[in-house]
C-alpha cells in the first residue's frame, strides 16, 4: 500500500475580497503519495497557489479536513505548526525567497538551527547540499552575489536540509531562463528519484507539467483532470494536455 | 543566527539606520550635556551655600530655632572652647568657625543705610574663601575695628579702603551702640541685593559692638560634602552623651533657595527627557516598521519554513536593542568628547537673573547621567522596537508571502 502523505477531503477556501466572497477552492479531495512528482496546473485564479499553501500548512482552510501523513491537522493554529514545517515540509519559491543578509552556507543552515542539530551534523549536512546542488564555492556568497539558477538551487538545497518527506514548489522556474530552468528541473527530478521525497509544484510551466508523474488540472478552484502517467485517475476526470505553450495551460 | 539575522539587517539600509543612530546619539549627548551642565549647578551653589553662609552643619543653643529672642544673642552660645575641640577631633571635620549676625544702620555722616553684617573668625573666614575680595584686603584676627563692604554698599557710602563708617545697633541689653570701623577692603559674592547691604568684620569688633562675649552660632566645615549626615549623627550622639545644650541643623536643611534651584532645574531636565524620549521611540519606530515593511516578504519565508512567531518577534526586537545599544556606545562617545571640548573651551555665562558676575560654562561628566544617557537609548530603542515587532510577528504568511 502506498503511503500517504497528504490528504484532503472536502477542502474548501473562501476569501473575502470587502462585501465580496470569493470562492478559491470549493470542494477539494486529494491524496498525495510518497515519492509523488506532482504538477498542479490551471488558469491564474484557478486556485493552485491555494491549494499549495493548504497542503503546506501556511494557511487555513474554511471547511474541509486536511491530514499530514495521516495526522489531522485541520484544527491547529499555524504557528502550532511550525516545527511540521520545519522538519516535514520544504518550500521552493519563484522569488527564491532567500534571506538576503545570510549567504549561501547560512541560508541552508538555517531551517538546522531552527530545530537546534548539532553543529557538527549541520556543517557536514549543509556542505553535502551545497555539493549536491553545485554550490560549494559560492558557499560564502550572498544571495545578491548569485544568478537566479544559483539562487534557486539554495532555496533547494534548504528545503531539502531537513530531509523532508515533502517538497511544495511554486513557480519554480518562472524567474528562470529555459535552460537553467531545465538543469533546476533536472536537479529536481533527479532529488525526487535519489531521496522518494514527494514534489508538489503549482505551475504554468509546460515542461514540468510534462515531467511530471502526476498532473492535477483546476479550474475555478475545482480539480477538473488528474492523470498517472498516462491513465486517468478518475472516471468523472478529463486527460490532461501536456504540451503546448503557457496559453494553452492557462 | 536570530542575532546574527539582526545584526546584519541594522547595516542593511545603512542611510536609514545612520539617521536613527544620529537621532540617538543627538539624544545621548543632549542628556550628557544638559545633565553635566545640571551637576555643575548643582554642586556649585551647593559649595558656594555651604562655604558662603552655611557651613555644612551649625550649632546652635538649644531652644534656640523655636524661641523668639526679645534681644540680639538672647540665644547665643557661650564658651564654645571645649566643644569646639571635641569636634575639631574628628578627622572628616576641617574646621569650625564662629560667626554672629547682626543687622543696624551704617553712617559715613552725611547718609545712613540699613546693613547685614556678618560677624566672623578672619582667618578662618579666609579660608572658607566665602567672598571674593574686589579691592583692599580681608581684616586680621587682631584689628577688631576693621570691615570689608559689600561692593554695592561701598559705591553707596561713597568710602575708599582707608575710609571710616560707623555702624549702630542694638546691644545684648537692648541699648543702642556705635562704633567706627575703618574700610580695609571692598568684596562682591556676586548676588547684587546682597552685596549692596553687607558688611564683614571680625568677631572681636562685633562682640564689642554688641557688648558681650557670646557668639550666635558655630559653623562646621567638613573635608566632603557627602559625609554631612554620618558627621551630623556621630555628633549629635556624642552632644547628647557630653550633655551640651545644643542643636544642630546641616546645610541641606537651611538651603531654601538651593533645593527650589535643584526641583526647577530637576523638572527642566525631565521635561527634556520625556521630548528626546518621544523622539527617539519614533525614531526608531519608524524604522523598524519601514524594515518591516520592505521585508515583508522575508518574514513571510522565514514563518513558512518553520520559524515561529516569537522568533520573528525577537529578531525585531534585537534590531531595535542593536540600534540601540550602538546609538547609546555612540552617544557616550560623542557626548563625553563635546563635554570634554567645551570644557576646554572655558567659555564664559552671562551673570544669571540678580547676579552681578558671570560664570564659566562646565560639563560634569558624573558616571550616573553617562549611564542615564546611555540607558535612555538603549532601553528607549529595545522599548520602541516593541510594538512595531508585533506587528511583523502577526503577519498572515500567505499575505506576508505575497501569495493569495
């Protein structure tokens, strides 16, 4: 039997835009398994970002429950859930989101000191990611000082640190040109292989969607397609496009 | 890391974080300044009350600060040698010194004004350097019908040093007495009224004027200032074990005018306190909430993956506690240097409101107001940093992260 690491039943987001309520995501059941590489496409709006930050326990969801590994976490505030983040769950931006003031060694440390690893273990992890990445001799330097494929491979190697059991992914490559975008997306893969850590990405991107083992399509805030490899995991559920431009996927 | 996380973004907008430490240090030295200026104040009219008038404690007879005397020295003491000597024994007193009051009209023949006199021991006046001498000399032990006049007076007698007036007042008796007294000397203590009504003369002449051997009070001078009340106690232990018929008050509790002078000048600096503590809470306020807000985003990654709320707060915090601690270093730094600066400058003070001389500006750089100063900005940066870090470590991290 597959192991679970995230479940969602029923999962419904609604924000409040002032007098307006706006529905993100209205009716979610999901389950992603162990070693899952998974891409969730779909328009601007469509509620993949949502979605993403619901499985990555940074947001609430308005009903629905929501399971980590099996544990309920539906009910327990977020700051609660901090050390689930911190060890569990790895996060990957568009942006990067590194700390500019911490260079490359630091920032890959950090997620380390956070859950007090012993400084011996933490310097001997973080100097295998930063080699595992390609990063060793730019271990000093400091965000600024790096390319955008060089800023994204550190945001890897610390969400990957904490040897999480999974990794959420926004946008990965978007800041990036579609060569280092590839070698990011190879990096990944090749992680997602090596380690079975389970990838989420929310993304417009053809080529993960095409690398992806699993492609979840939303449309306006519902799952409107989810394909394995080919099959299609639900009767009601429509096949997935997995080439052709952005336009198309969005 | 959380330190280190700080530390760095103090030096991160390096304009921003320059005029807040500027704002610090310019309250740091303000508080230096204004407090040493204070404590020379403080300390200068305190010395010159002991030294001019008061001594730092008087012995009076006993009884003699609730009776109301028909006659002059009707409360007087007499035959003070030996307590004189008891209490010249004691290694922190420098000296005693008897003196008389008295008051009556003083004639050069042709006008006749009212005078305050002060009868004293010469040389030990001399030595308390109550007045400052503006022509002539000071009187001896020996020449009892000598005086020095007050500066103002002697420009109103129209006398040079040489000259004789008379003085006339009233005896132990109750009779009236007068005496010629020759001008050796003209001094001025600075406070206008005063100088215009005073004479100074030796004990001697004024026992002779007021026809007795009394004196009114003894005055005794201590080596410090600050050793007032242990001497006090120790003496009036030992008054009490001698059994003398005596009462003794300290300076602290005959100087009217110096403690009106330390409240007013007490609430001034408070006053200034609270301005540069407002300004350097906004201060700093504002720039950690423009920290905040150009790193909203960072929180937001750092809350997602697994910092906690407390955390983001602390780390805010000690940016408020670095700038402060760096604006407070700063502030001591410069404020003791422009002290030092003016205090070499010698720079000369108008004569303050009814007095005729001025008066050297001077910094006293005393250990409490450096840490006063210090601590007002360190404590007030950590103080401000408070709400402003709330505020990050709430922050939604879906918002904070830019992501809805």
């Amino acid at each position: 039997m597959k192991d679970q690491v995230i479940g969602l039943v029923g999962v419904r987001k609604l924000y409040r835009l002032g007098s307006v309520e706006v529905v993100a995501l209205a009716g979610v059941d999901l389950e992603v398994y162990r070693g899952d590489f998974t891409a969730l496409a779909g328009p601007s709006g469509s509620g993949k970002t949502t979605l993403l930050n619901l499985i990555g326990c940074i947001d609430k969801a308005s009903s629905g429950r929501v399971f980590v590994e099996g544990q309920d976490i539906t009910d327990k505030p977020l700051d609660a859930l901090a050390d689930l983040r911190a060890t569990r769950i790895g996060f990957i931006f568009q942006t990067f989101n590194l700390v500019p003031v911490l260079n490359s060694f630091e920032n890959v440390e950090y997620p380390l000191l956070l859950s007090g690893v012993p400084r011996k273990e933490r310097h001997e992890r973080v100097w295998s990611w930063l080699r595992n990445v390609g990063l060793e001799s730019q271990a000093r330097q400091r965000p600024d000082q790096l390319s955008g494929g060089q800023r994204q491979r550190v945001a890897i190697a610390r969400a990957m640190i904490m040897k999480p059991v999974l990794v959420l992914a926004d946008e990965p490559t978007a800041n990036l040109d579609s060569e280092t975008a590839s070698q990011i997306l190879d990096l990944l893969d090749q992680i997602n292989r090596e380690t079975r850590t389970t990838f989420v990405f929310a993304t417009h991107d053809p080529n993960i969607i095409g690398r992806a083992h699993r492609r979840i399509r939303l449309r306006d805030g519902r799952i409107v397609a989810d394909e394995r490899n080919g099959v299609v995991n639900s009767a009601r559920l429509q096949p997935i496009a997995t080439t052709g431009s952005r336009s198309q996927n969005a | 890391m959380l330190l280190k996380i700080s530390f760095r973004n103090v030096f991160r907008n390096r304009r921003r974080s320059l005029i807040t430490l500027l704002v610090l240090v310019m309250g740091a030295t303000g508080m230096i300044l204004f407090g040493g200026y204070k404590e020379v104040n403080f300390y200068g009219l305190r010395e010159t009350t002991i030294r001019n008038r008061l001594g730092h404690l008087q012995i009076y007879k006993l009884g003699s600060s609730t009776a109301e005397s028909d006659k002059p020295l009707e409360y007087g003491l007499e035959d003070v040698q030996s307590i004189r000597k008891r209490i010249e024994q004691d290694p922190r007193v420098s000296m005693t010194a008897a003196q008389i009051t008295l008051m009556g009209l003083i004639s050069n023949g042709d006008k006749s004004e009212t005078f305050l006199g002060t009868a004293v021991e010469p040389s030990k006046d001399a030595r308390m350097q109550a007045q400052r001498l503006v022509s002539g000399r000071e009187p001896t032990d020996k020449e009892l019908d000598t005086l020095i006049v007050g500066q103002g007076l002697a420009r109103s007698m129209k006398v040079r040093n040489g000259d004789y007036l008379t003085l006339m007042t009233t005896t132990v008796t109750g009779s009236l007495n007068a005496m010629d007294f020759q001008v050796v000397g003209t001094f001025a203590t600075g406070v206008k009224e005063y100088d215009d009504r005073a004479v100074k003369m030796p004990l001697g002449g004024a026992q002779l004027l007021l026809n007795t051997k009394k004196i009114e009070k003894l005055l005794i001078m201590l080596k410090k200032t600050d050793e007032t009340e242990d001497v006090a106690a120790d003496l009036r232990i030992l008054a009490a074990k001698e059994k003398w018929p005596v009462e003794m008050k300290s300076w602290s509790e005959l100087a009217t005018f110096y403690h009106q002078v330390v409240l007013i000048f007490n609430g001034i600096f408070g006053f200034i306190g609270i301005i540069v503590f407002v300004i350097v809470v906004l201060s700093v306020a504002n720039t950690i909430m423009m920290s905040i807000f150009e790193r909203t985003r960072e929180i937001g990654t750092l809350m997602a993956i697994g910092t906690k709320r407390r955390r983001v707060w602390l780390m805010f915090l000690f940016e408020g506690m670095i700038i402060g601690l760096l604006g407070g270093v700063l502030g001591l730094l410069f404020g003791t240097g422009v002290a030092q600066l003016i205090n070499l400058a010698h720079i000369q003070l108008p004569p303050p409101p009814g007095y005729t001389t001025g008066y050297p500006l001077r910094i006293m750089l005393k250990s409490s107001i450096l840490v006063s100063a210090f601590l007002l900005a360190w404590v007030t940066a950590t103080l401000s940093s408070i709400y402003p870090a709330l505020r990050a470590s709430r922050l939604r991290i879906v918002d904070a992260l830019g992501h809805i």
